[in-house]
C-alpha cells in the first residue's frame, strides 16, 4: 500500500471514530456522512495538507 493509501485509510478511520464517539454521546442517529462521503473529506484533507507544503511519505520504523 502506498504512503498516501495508508494515509487516507487512518483520515476516513477517524473520521468513522469521530462518528461514531458524536453518536454515542448525542444518542443520535447511525452513520451520518455516509462512507464514500468520508473518503471524499479525506481526499480533500489531504489535498489541503498538500497545499500547504506537507508530504506524505513514511519514516523507518523504529524497534520495539
């Protein structure tokens, strides 16, 4: 998986989590943006992120 798919997949799952914490606090309704929806605001996080000089790109990892 590329640096940025992997990006993108821990933005929309976020979002899914913020989601989720508002509903169960408020007792609201079930999903309220509907999942192509975040894709879409996780796209457009990116894309601002990038505007702003930031690169996606991954560190080494450390051990554990």
């Amino acid at each position: 998986m590329k640096d940025q798919d992997m990006v993108l997949s821990i933005i929309v799952n976020a979002i899914q989590f913020a989601l989720q914490q508002a509903r169960k606090d408020s007792g609201g309704p079930g999903d309220v943006i509907p999942p192509e929806e975040r894709v879409d605001l996780a796209r457009a996080i990116l894309a601002a992120l990038s505007e702003q000089g930031f690169e996606v790109t991954r560190a080494p990892s450390e051990p554990r």
